[in-house]
C-alpha cells in the first residue's frame, strides 16, 4: 500500500524566492518570483534571450523539440519596472508528443526517475518524465535572468569545460567569454569546440549519449556574501547546482585537486589591498565571499535516454527490452550553460538581499 506524498521542494530561496509549476508535456511551465526589490527595470529582451540558449531545437546537436519558450509576465511588473510584488510568469508548452512516451506507461526507462517517483506518489506522468523533466529548468532560467538584472555590476559566464574526453585546457583568464555563443557547443575555445562537436555528433550516430562538465566565473562580487556556518556561499552554491537535472558533481576553486596539496602550496597569501596572490580559494572563504573571482565546475551525466535496447523493468518486475524513443539530447551540457548561470545569479541575488537587511553598505 503507498502511503499519500504531496510533492515539496518546488521553491528556492529565502529573500528572493522562485517556486515553479508544470511539467514537460502540460499545458504550460511558470513560476513565481518573490522578493524582486521595486523599481528593477527589466530588460525583457535580455530576458528571452536567456530563454533562447536554453531551449530545445536550437541546433542539430540538441533535442529537435520545437519550442519558442516564449515568457509571458502575468503580474508584478508595471511599464517595465518591478512592483515589488509577486511577479508571476508562464511558458506554454507547444509541441510536445506525448505519444513518443506510450512504450514506457507501464516499464521504468534506466537511471530516470520513473521507479522511485512511482514507488514515492503511487502514480507517475510518463509523458517526458513530467515534473523530473530537465525541461522544468525553464522556470528557472526566467528567475535567473530576472536575478542577473537585480545584481546589476555582477557578471556571470558559464561555459562548457568537457564533453566526454574532450577538455578546455585553457585557464579561464585566458578565454574571452563574448565567444561563447559563437558555436553551438558554448565552448569559447574554436579549436576545442570543435573537437567535441565532432564527438557529440559521432555519440549521436552511435545512438548513444555523453556528459560533461560546465564551468562558471562569477567577477565583481563584493566581499561578504554569505553565511558562515551552515549558508555558506559554496553550501548554496552547491546544493542549487546539484538540484539541476543530470548533474552528479560540484567543486569549486581548487576542487578535488586541492586535496593533494600541502598548505604552503595552497594558501592564498594577501595583498596589502586584501586581494591575495592566487585564488585557489575561489572567490570564497569561511563561507563568505572574498571579492576574488567565484569559479566553479558542475558534473553534467550522459543523457540517460539512449536509442539502443537496454533491459529494464515493468511494474511486475518482469524484465523488458526498452529502446530510447522521441527526441533527446545526445549530450545535454550546451543546454545546460544558461541553468547554471540562473541557479548562480538566484544564491546571489539571495544573499545580496540578505546583506542588505543588515548592511548598509550594500
């Protein structure tokens, strides 16, 4: 017998909060934005433009899926500038094929999450994974883009940094971010941009699929954003990155190779301005913000959908064969680039706001 779950978790934030609705193929996605501060003028333009990088169809080495995803504000926005109020905002759902999910009504695809939300809620919305679709992120890039215009001098790049065996070599110092959205990989490296297009593209033949990493940097943020004891900046910044779909890894700074250092290797020695000498800190120390550079990297799994014959389960446990059906991405990081930057501009604008209700400064 199941026991009755209503679904929680749909809201981030404290001071400036999104919670999201909808699912992959419902009449439409939205949110709610709370705690925007009054008077933003918003830059609805740089909003869909925001929209645009993350969705479906946007080039052949993506899902074909065909949305505009285009944002319609519902409330708290007057002539172009925020209330104050709660700014509510839907995307509709236009081409979605439900009937490319009718094999798996019954069967649970691998490494999704059909099984644990059906042993979890006693029932699941097979059409596209409904509410664990990636496409739920829809939401939050709008609440992001929303965010970025409150942190106003705050810059945030994402970029992929891997697909496959394919790396960036180059430190971020020495890439120019403006080339980022020059191919469709989001890599600002040509030369290795094209390398893991070509990979991409040989994966998708394979009927396979790929992961990667994408890095973010994070310049001009002010010292002392954060908490420094259970809301330390990197806490949060973890937790937001590792709510996005695929994602099975974060560090940030020095990361996992940090560990392998000794101490005179890895301490950030001060400059008479408080900057240090090196930021292997990343941006962050104690759990606050130090005004160096914020840089991290997100650990992106292969698309768990492939189009190859996989055994799996039915709700008998009877072991089935399952191919991949409908229209994926054979590597999701390209997508992903633009996630990862809301979710980052949605822990700063939090803790901007918080800083503001005690510091004057800011």
């Amino acid at each position: 017998m199941f026991k009755t779950h209503t679904m929680a978790g749909n809201s981030y934030g404290t001071l400036f909060k999104i919670t999201t609705f909808g699912e992959s193929h419902g009449e439409a996605l939205g949110g709610i934005i709370d705690g925007c501060p009054p008077g933003i003028k918003l830059d609805l333009e740089a909003i869909q433009n925001e929209m645009s990088r993350r969705k479906p169809g946007q080039s052949s080495i993506v899902s074909q899926r065909k949305e505009s995803d285009e944002v319609k504000f519902l409330s708290g926005v007057f002539e172009g500038k925020t209330t104050g109020t709660p700014i509510g905002f839907t995307i509709p759902n236009s081409n979605s094929k439900s009937e490319d999910y009718s094999h798996i009504k019954d069967s649970y695809r691998p490494s999704h999450a059909d099984y644990v939300y059906e042993k979890k809620y006693g029932l699941r919305d097979y059409r596209g994974g409904g509410r664990s679709s990636a496409r739920e992120t829809a939401s939050r890039v709008v609440a992001g883009a929303v965010a970025k215009q409150v942190l106003k001098d705050i810059r945030i790049n994402a970029f992929v940094s891997s697909v496959g065996p394919v790396f960036l070599e180059k430190p971020y110092q020495e890439l120019d971010f403006t080339k980022t959205e020059s191919n469709p990989v989001r890599c600002p490296d040509q030369a290795t941009a094209t390398k893991m297009e070509e990979y991409i593209r040989g994966i998708r033949k394979q009927g396979d699929t790929t992961g990667g990493t994408v890095t973010c940097v994070i310049q001009h943020v002010p010292v002392g954003l954060g908490e420094p004891v259970f809301d330390k900046l990197h806490a949060e910044l973890g937790k937001a990155m590792l709510s996005i779909n695929a994602v099975h890894g974060f560090e940030y700074g020095s990361g996992f190779c940090g560990a392998q250092m000794k101490g005179s290797e890895h301490n950030d020695l001060y400059l008479s301005d408080g900057t240090t000498k090196t930021n292997l800190s990343g941006g962050i120390q104690g759990g606050i913000s130090n005004g160096m550079d914020i840089y991290f990297r997100v650990a992106f799994k292969p698309v768990a959908t492939i189009m190859q014959t996989q055994e799996t389960i039915d709700r008998d446990g009877n072991i089935v064969a399952m191919e991949g059906k409908g229209r994926h991405d054979p590597c999701v990081v390209p997508r992903a680039v633009p996630i990862v930057e809301a979710m980052a501009a949605l822990v700063l604008a939090d803790f901007y706001l918080i800083n503001k209700t005690y510091n004057t400064n800011f």
